[in-house]
C-alpha cells in the first residue's frame, strides 16, 4: 500500500467520522434548540405576575357589597374590598405594624389585622391599635369585565 | 434703687402707652402699655400672648387677670375690679375651669372639646396634693400649657403635643432637686426615653405611640393601680391582654400584688421584646419566678422552641424561595403563601401570652405546614435551576462541537479539488 492510499484511507475514515459528528451534533443541537423552546411554550404552573398590575380572577359582579378577599400581587398579598356603596376598593395586605395579613370585618366595615387587633378604614388609614401608618392603596379599574388593580405612580 | 427705676418706667409707660396692640380685643390696653416698658419681664408675656391661641379667639389679658382693660394706667389693675395679678397655683386651676369646665361656653369654640379637666385634675396626685395639703409645688394647668404661649395639642410648637409631652412631664420629675420632698424616683423620663415606645415616636414619627399621658392620664394624672395595668397596656396590645387576662398569671399576679405586663416587659423602659425573654438563659424573664426544673420553667422552654421551630423554618423557606427568584425561577406564588408562616409567627409571639402550650400550638401548627410546603417548592424550584444549568452546559459544550466540527468540514471541503 502506498502512503497516498493510505492517506485516502485515512481521509475516509476521518470523512465519515466528521460526517456522523456533525450529523449527531446537527440532533443534538436541534433538541437543545427545541426542548427549551417548547418549555418556554407550554404554560408554567402557576402564571407569572407583572409587579405594577394585576388581573383579577373575580368577575366585579361577583364580588358582594360589603366584603373582601385576598388576592396575589407579585408575591405580596392584597386585599380587594366592596365597601355597602358598590365600590371596588384595593390595598396592601401587608398589616404595617408587624407584617401579618390582615382581612376584611362585614361586621364593621373595616380592614382588621387579628394578630395585634390593628383595625384600618376603608381608605386604608390606619384607625385603632398598634398599627402606625395607612395601608398601600391601589387603583381599581373595571375593564371589560375584568377587575384590574394597578400600583399608583 | 432697681425698684425706684422700674416704678419709673412703669409710670412713663402707663402715660405714654400708645393705643391698641396685636392679640387682645381692641378695648384693652394692657398690651399696649406693657410692649411699651421695656422691662422683659413685663413685655415678654405681652410679646408672647400674640401667637397664643385664646388672643386668636379674641380673649384679651383680663380675661385670665381680670381687672379693667378699657381704662388706661395703674387703675386697670384694681383689685377691686376683680385683678389678681399673677394667679396662684390654685387660681390657675379656677380661672381656667371658669371657662374650660363650662359646656355652654365651649361649645361657642369647640363643640367637641372635653369640659371635665377641672374635675379630673382634682382625681390627680397633683390635684389631690393642691386641694388637700395646699401643696404649690404640684403641677397646675399652666405647668403643662405654658401660659401666654398656649396652643392647640395637636400643634407640634404646644408643649403638650406628643412627642413634646415627656420633657414637659421631665421639667418637674426628672428634676432631682425638685422632686426630693416626694422621695419618688426621677429616672422615668431617661428610662422612658430608652423605651421602644419613644423611639417609634421618634424615629418612625409614629404619633400614636404611647408617652406619660397615655398610660397615666393627662390632667387626672397619676400611676395605674397593680391590677390595672393590664388595662391600660391592653389599650393597645389587646390581644396579648386578653389572653393574660385568661390565663393563669393574671390571678397568680394578683394574689402577688404584682402588675401585669410591667413585670416582664418594665414600666418606663419597655425594650423591644424578643423570643429570648421566654429563654431560662440571661435573656429570660420566666426565670425571674420560675426554677429551671420547675413546670413553668419547662412550659417556657418547650414554648421557645416551637416558636423557634416555626422562625427557623420560615426563615429557611424564605432563604430557599428569595434565592430561587433572584436566580430568575417563578416562585411569587409560594413567596405569596409564605406571607401566612409569617402571619402564624406574629400570632405566636402574642400566643405565648395565654401561657397555654395548647393556645400557642393553634398558631404554630398551621405555620408549619405552610413553611413545609414552601420549603418544598424552594427545593423543587433549586433543582430545576440546576437542571437548567446543567442543560445549558450540555448545549454549551454540543455547540461548541459543531463549530468545531462545522470547521474542519470547511477544511475538509477546500482541500477537495486538488
């Protein structure tokens, strides 16, 4: 055998080795390609919240007047409050004096916080016990049916 | 010779006074003369009064020192027409109530102002002290309102505006020389001032925060009986009170002539609270009464560890969740639910008030299973991440090889026509 053959010999082999490397790498590539795409494609568990604006699950109408419910705001809990009028009202959750969350009293139309008894009107200022400053108050705005809660300013 | 000269210039101002001056109805005259003396300590309380909110409401001098206002001179100062001059302790206390106590007339003013200061005045030790032993030291109404400059309470300038109220009570108490004839410590205002209250007041300009008066009463000041102090802290921390009032302290305490609340959390120098206080360590407060073998000893113990058990676990959920969103995984909504461990913590550290294991596992036990979940779903959202970056280093490296690949086919390609 000469060394031309041999090194024909060789460049085959090297040939079909890179030809099934790149081959196999084309996949692999593909799938690396794809598998993401697909994960970013199907829908997570639980939906991502923007941080200044939420959509609310709750039709306005099926919220009663004189009531409230917690609801998830990026990650922080907010309250939404039908006062006896009709109107759709939205605070922070968030009790400002240790943090607990605090919940809607029908029995006497004010946000109160069971931990230290903290009570708030339904402007959010904060009216007896230990509580020292207002509620974050959050704009409601009824779109299509849909209830939206934005973050002011 | 000082009072020869002062007679003189009283006399020059009285036949010299000009007409009319600021804050006092236009019939007085007493402003006028006394701005024209010259001699601080007649025109200072005339300079002063002009911001004072009774010459707003258009009360004159004569309505406190009484006397005849419309006449210029010495002769206003009759005492036949009723002058008295500087009041005396006592006066003060009647001349203020001739308005103040009457509903009628206040109502012209401030129809919501109280009328009974007079008579919760006379419920106070300094009341009592003036009525009964003629004592002239005590404190008066213009002890607290400074007379002259008397504003409203709710102006942050009056003296008794709430976060002026502890040095206007401190001019008197904590003064040593002072208060010796009453044997009374005089250390509250500098212990008050290291209280959490104060600087919540200070610090966060919380308003509503408590300070003297609020615990012992404005002008039917005095201290809170043994068996009321519970009721007076309860005034705002009324779930901690409800619960002490149910449990076994509060008729162990009473039986032991000791005040609630006070005697683990002080009086004038409430420090911020800890879950250490329940600790039969240094910074524990049971160990005061308790032994360390006896139950009540072991109650607080097993307390601070189920307090513990449910901070150690929010503070881990926390951890594993916050890293989790700063590595750019979706967890707001077991961060959200994470909010109710918190909650249940809160609620715990005002459990432990009941001194009930049972009460205080109510709080808890929901917490935990909150933490546990949360706990979870940090791991499970730690472990995708890493399933991610582990993806992301096999692309990396399969992209790599391509290129490297996709080189030599080129190589491989141009080599050919020869």
């Amino acid at each position: 055998m000469t060394n031309e053959e041999t090194s024909i010999a060789v460049d085959n082999g090297r040939r079909k080795f890179l030809n099934w490397f790149l081959g196999t790498s084309a996949g692999a590539f593909l799938v690396s390609v794809t598998y993401p795409l697909s994960r970013y494609l199907i829908p997570p568990e639980v939906a991502e919240s923007t941080a200044g604006t939420v959509t609310l699950s709750i039709k306005p109408n099926d919220v009663k007047a004189n009531s409230g419910q917690i609801f998830r705001f990026g990650s922080q809990p907010a309250i939404l409050v039908k006062d006896a009028n009709g109107e759709l009202k939205a605070f922070s959750a968030v009790c400002t004096h240790l943090g607990c969350i605090v919940q809607y009293r029908s029995d006497i139309s004010q946000i109160w916080c069971a931990c230290h008894n903290g009570h708030f009107d339904l402007n959010g200022r904060n009216v007896e016990g230990p509580p020292p400053k207002p509620l974050e108050q959050y704009v409601v705005n009824v779109r299509a049916d849909q209830i939206v809660v934005n973050k002011r300013g | 010779m000082p009072r020869l000269i002062f007679g003189l210039l009283l006399i020059l101002g009285f036949w010299t006074y000009p007409r009319g001056a600021d804050g006092q109805p236009q019939s007085e005259t007493c402003a006028a003369c006394h701005l024209a003396m010259g001699v601080e300590k007649l025109t200072k309380p005339a300079e002063l009064y002009k911001a004072d909110i009774h010459a707003a409401k258009g009360f004159g001098c004569v309505a406190c020192h009484g006397g005849d206002g419309t006449i210029g001179g010495m002769e206003a100062m009759d005492r036949k027409k009723g002058y008295i001059g500087k009041p005396t302790p006592a006066q003060v206390v009647e001349v203020c109530g001739r308005c103040h106590s009457d509903a009628n007339f206040m109502r012209q003013y401030n129809p919501s102002l109280r009328v009974d200061q007079v008579a919760e005045y006379y419920t106070s030790v300094h009341g009592r002290r003036l009525r009964e032993q003629k004592d002239e030291k005590v404190a008066t109404c213009a002890s607290c309102h400074k007379p002259h400059s008397i504003r409203p309470a709710n102006d942050a300038r009056s003296t008794v505006y709430p976060t002026r109220v502890a040095d206007t009570c401190g001019a008197c108490h904590a003064n040593k020389e002072y208060m010796a004839p009453y044997k009374i410590p005089t250390d509250q205002l500098e212990k008050y001032k290291k209280s959490v209250h104060w600087q919540m007041m200070t610090t966060k300009g919380d308003l509503s925060a408590p300070t003297c008066n609020d615990c012992h009463g404005n002008h039917g000041a005095a201290p809170p009986g043994v068996s009321s102090v519970v009721n007076v802290c309860g005034q705002c921390h009324v779930v901690n009170a409800e619960l002490f009032n149910k449990s076994v302290h509060s008729k162990i305490f009473v039986q032991m002539g000791i005040p609630g609340c006070a005697t683990c959390h002080s009086n004038h120098e409430i420090r911020e609270t800890s879950d250490a206080m329940l600790s039969m360590g240094d910074k524990g407060v049971c160990a005061t009464c308790h032994t360390p073998t006896s139950t009540g000893a072991t109650l607080a113990v097993s307390m601070l560890a189920s307090i513990d058990r449910l901070k150690s676990g929010y503070e881990k959920a926390y951890m594993l969740l916050n890293n989790a969103e700063h590595s750019g995984m979706e967890v707001s909504q077991p961060l959200f639910e994470l909010n109710e461990a918190k909650t249940a913590l809160i609620k715990a550290r005002a459990a432990i008030h009941g001194f009930d294991k049972s009460i205080l596992d109510k709080e808890v036990e929901p917490g935990l299973k909150v933490v546990e979940k949360s706990q979870a779903r940090g791991v499970k959202a730690l472990e995708e991440l890493q399933f991610r970056r582990k993806g992301l280093a096999v692309s990396a490296v399969i992209i790599f090889a391509l290129v490297v690949g996709l080189i030599f086919k080129i190589r491989q390609m141009e080599r050919k026509p020869k």
